[in-house]
C-alpha cells in the first residue's frame, strides 16, 4: 500500500473560486458564451502562470546556477504544450535526471502523452544518451469513458470542469512536429504508439524491456490499472513511477492503491505539489507475506 494516502490536490485560489463560479455561471449564461469565457478565462491563467514561472529562470541566472536556467528554461518552453503545470514538470524533470545521474538502466516509458509536453521534457533531457528509448503511448482520441470505479460523491476527481470522454487531447502530428521539427529529437530512439492502452501495451512490452521511469498520466481508474498490471514488472530495481493525477483523479489513486496493496508492496509516494506523485521502485520494499 502507498504511505501517502493523504496526499491531495491543493489548487490555487483561482482554482478553489472557479470551482464555486462555473456551476453558477454554467446556468446563468448561454452555453456557447459559458464555454468561449471559460476558454477565455482558463487560458489567461495558464499564461500568467508561465509568465511568473520566469522569476525561476531569473533567479537561476542572478545566483549563477546554470542547471536551473536549463531546467526552467526547458519547462518554460514545454508549458504550452502541457496540462501538467510547472510543478509537475520540475516533478518529471528531476526524476529522469535522478535516472541519468544514478546510471539507471531502461527506457523511458510515458502512458497518456496528450499534448506532447512531459514527452518533449523528457526527450529533450535524455537526447544524447544513446541507450535511452522513450517510448509514448496515447490514443491520441481524448480519454475515454469514465467508469463507475473513477467516481466519488457523484463527480471523479477535483476538476474545474468534468474530464468527458475526448477530454485531454492530443494529436498524433502534433506532437510529432513538437518532438521532431521543433526540438529536433532523434526519430530512432522515439517510438509513438497510438491507440488504447488495453490494445497496444502488451503488443510492444517484449520490445520496451527494462524500463527507468514509467510515467502514467491516464486520468481514469481503468487506464491507470491497465498501464500498472502490464507495465510495472518492467520497472528495474530503483527506477521510477509517476502518478500525474494521483490527487486530483479519484480513479487513478484508487487504481494505484489496489494495485500495490494486491502486490503487497509498501512505497514512500512524494508529491509534487499540485496532485501528482512518484516513487522509486526497489525491492527492499516489498512486504513479506
């Protein structure tokens, strides 16, 4: 079981006082006004918050530290292409750089790639280390359906909006022109595999190998457990799981909590601060039986 349970999403003020505004606006306006403001709205935040995320490349740059002026940088210009928000992404960044550093052998695995943001961090922080396949997966069609395993109280998880299916998407020549034209990563050690995880996984788990981080942002109970039963045992001693939605999706810290107490495995969950976790997998962990 995870020695985190109590970790939980803590939204920022904008979020807490959109949560109790959209309900009330949703009735008051028109729909097609409601959804043109609240694109509106959503999206000046989103470009305020990477605005003020540059005071940390400033900093970095002031104090002469040129691995943060790297690091903020590259999350600066990966944020447009991102749900995940800055605090998930240093979360990413730091994890795959703890990979490297420690000389942790396996690909570097992602399960709902979206937009191409974590991907593009990713590749950009391993591009050079021959070894290091990254290996993405996504419909590219949106979530699915949610089930009757994601709910609690009537809704599934702390969104500012319901996550209905086609929610999150990305397009599969999005992102190869993000990965490849923008930021001209190596096509040989990418592979994109597109369709539902239940459907692509096991076809390509013999190929993948070991693996050092295993990154699951797949939102939905089921996803989140197909990702874990198929993908987990290849995770080397010492390498990494991410959680992105484990505070703020009911359904994927259900699925991760049944899955490690089924497993009998204790883990220490770190949170990144706005919903997500990871944790580092070894097996002095395991709980005997």
């Amino acid at each position: 079981m995870s020695t985190a349970a109590s970790i939980y999403y803590r939204q920022s003020s904008f979020q807490r006082a959109m949560r109790k505004l959209l309900p009330l606006a949703a009735v008051a306006l028109p729909e097609r006004l409601f959804n043109r403001l609240f694109r509106l709205a959503l999206g000046l935040y989103r470009s305020l918050i990477r605005f003020f995320y540059l005071r940390f490349v400033l900093y970095g740059a002031l104090t002469g530290d040129s691995l943060r002026v790297r690091k903020t940088l590259l999350i600066f210009r990966v944020m447009p292409r991102s749900l995940v928000g800055w605090r998930g992404l240093e979360a990413t960044y730091d994890v795959v750089l703890n990979v490297l550093s420690q000389s942790i052998q396996g690909a570097i695995v992602e399960c709902g790639v979206a937009r191409g943001g974590s991907a593009a961090l990713m590749g950009v922080v391993t591009e050079g280390v021959l070894d290091r396949a990254l290996w993405l997966f996504d419909s590219y069609e949106g979530l699915p359906e949610p089930t009757a395993a994601d709910f609690s109280g009537g809704v599934s998880g702390l969104h500012l909006q319901p996550l209905t299916k086609g929610s999150c998407l990305g397009t599969y020549e999005g992102v190869r022109e993000l990965l490849f034209a923008r930021l001209h990563l190596s096509s040989e050690r990418v592979s994109m595999v597109k369709g539902w995880f239940q459907d692509t996984l096991k076809n390509h788990a013999q190929s993948i190998g070991h693996v050092s981080v295993l990154r699951i942002d797949a939102d939905w109970y089921d996803s989140v457990r197909c990702c874990l039963e198929v993908l987990y045992d290849l995770v080397v001693p010492g390498g990494y799981v991410i959680i992105d939605d484990y505070g703020s999706c009911f359904g994927a810290q259900k699925a991760l909590d049944e899955f490690l107490a089924a497993r009998r495995t204790s883990v220490a969950l770190i949170p990144d601060g706005r919903g997500g976790v990871h944790f580092q997998k070894s097996p002095l962990l395991l709980v005997g039986s």
